[in-house]
DNA sequence: ATTTTATTTGAAAAGGGTTATTATTTGAGA
DNA sequence: TCTCAAATAATAACCCTTTTCAAATAAAAT
C-alpha cells in the first residue's frame, strides 16, 4: 500500500480511498482470478458508493503499475490477480480444457529460454506470461 | 486443406467456399497475425459475398479444430495464425513495449519445465501460449 | 486553516468487437 | 435428382469496456 502511494506519487496521481479499497481486494484474493465485476461486488461493501467505470479505471492503473496482472482465459472478460513480490516473475497457469480450473505454478524453469531469447533476438526481458492447457488430475 | 475436410467429415460439417477461403487467407499471411477484419478484407478480394459474421464463426471453427491459433495482444481484438505443422507445439512471441513489434521464437525449451509440470501436478500437457514482454533490438 | 487546482469520481451514454437470430441457400449423401 | 441438416448473409442484439462531463476531492500552496 506505501508501494502504491509512492508510484502514484512520482506521476502525479492522488492515493484515493477507491484506489486503496481496489488493491486491497485483489490482495486479501490471491490465488483468485477475479473479473471486474467480481471486484467491484467485493469492493462495494467496504466502498458502498464506488462506480463500477472507477474500478474499471483503477484495474487499468494498477496493472500499468505493475502491483496486478490482468489475466485473459477466453471467457470475455479480463480477470486480475495480485503481484506476489516474493515471486520475482509473474507465475504460469495451467487451464484444464475439461474443467476449466486454473492452477497455479510457482515452478519458473525459464531461466535457460531467456537466456537463449536474449541472446539470440537481442530481446531484453520484462515479462512473461505462460499459460498451458490439458488435462488436470481430477479429470484424468 | 485435406485435413480440414477430413475434420469437418468427422464431425458432420460441410467444406464450404467461405471456410476453404477462409483459412487460405491464414495460409498465404503466415509470419502475420491478423484481426477478424483484416481477414474479412482479403477474404472478401476471392469471395466477395462473404458476410463477417461467417469469417468470425469459421476462425472460430478453425481454433476448435486445431488449424490455426488465437492470439491476444491487449489490443482490443482477437487476432489469429496458421498452425504450421512442421512445428510440434505453438511457437512464442516476444512483444516489444516500446514498438508493439510480435517476434516469432522458433526455439522451444520447455521440455525440462513440461516435464516438471506433468510430474508434479500431474497434469497432461496439449499446448500452451507463451509471451515475452520487453524491448526488442531495434527499441534498445 | 483556507485556498487553489489538477486529478478523480459517479452516472450515464457511447463504443466496438463478437454473438445470436432468422429466413434462405447449399453441400453432400441417398 | 431428391432430401435435409448444416451453413450463410444481413442485421439486430449482446455485453464488456471506455468515454463524457459536471461535481467532488486529494494534496500542495498560501
Ligand atoms: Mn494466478
Ligand atoms: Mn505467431
Ligand atoms: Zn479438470
Ligand atoms: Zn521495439
């Protein structure tokens, strides 16, 4: 929550009680992947009169920042979910085509592709997200 | 183009002019990654009756059956791409923040990570969507 | 504490990609 | 050729997201 007071800061931004009730939803559901319109439900009970354009806006922002991550599974909507700082890369998913369930996996093992991408396109690396698909265990 | 017929037989769907040209259209473009629209137009050029709601169901078709892949760049659309079978699995792509350029990766590498993966969480692997994020050499 | 000002907000309208509807056409097997 | 389920074109509807704009407000200046 610093973090965000002092990243909005830097660009002129104001720390909003619905930006603050915002992130604090997204962290209080980590392991969740929220749509909009789960968060701004979430949100309205601490935050009654909070617009849902201003949780809209506030996703936006927070993931420019890089404090959340927007997640597209297919379904017609962006979902979200907090940055752990503990992880220093964004985790990977994996999406069973059975259930739809998405799991999370805090194996990175990308190390050996990156070093190769950076050497051999002269791409400097940011970011990632990875996604698989197939069968969970539940479904096999 | 075999193969589609033969998929389409399978499951009881007819080959008609507008799915044959359709997916001529990502066969001729490979290396690009087209929105809907941009298919509709070149498709129109060879089939000039075709309606888009039609090239929005058959690109639909055509990613259910395996033919060709969606892909999402945050840009407000879906955008697609010829499955080249000569490649096992669907390549990854870097994407410059500061350009926008989308950089094909013919490499793999994620054999050690699959691998960890279907060990672990016993989870069956069938594909994946792998993105890069950062700034590409002509950015740096 | 008061004033100032650029930023933010809520409500509602607009936007825009995608999907559904429906009457008509058509591919492909009999 | 006949038959009929599947597909199409045109258009309306859908729905997630963004924009608009007047009112409110955070935060710095006074
Ligand atoms: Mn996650
Ligand atoms: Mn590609
Ligand atoms: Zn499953
Ligand atoms: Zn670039």
């Amino acid at each position: 929550m610093e973090e965000l007071k002092e990243k909005l800061k830097v660009k002129g931004l104001k720390l909003t009680p619905q930006r603050r009730a915002t992130l604090e939803v997204l962290f209080n559901n980590q392991g969740q992947h929220l749509n909009t319109e789960e968060i701004y439900a979430i949100v309205k009970e601490k935050c009654p009169e909070i617009g849902l354009a201003t949780v809209y806006r506030t996703l936006q922002l927070l993931d420019e920042m890089g404090l959340i991550s927007k997640l597209n599974l297919d379904d017609g909507c962006s979902r979200y979910e907090f940055n752990n700082h503990d992880e220093d890369h964004q985790h990977h998913h994996l999406i069973c085509q059975s259930c739809g369930a998405v799991i999370e996996v805090e194996l990175d093992l990308l190390d050996q592709l990156e070093e190769a991408i950076e050497k051999e396109y002269r791409f400097r690396i940011k970011d990632h997200k990875v996604k698989f698909f197939g069968i969970c265990s539940n479904c096999d």
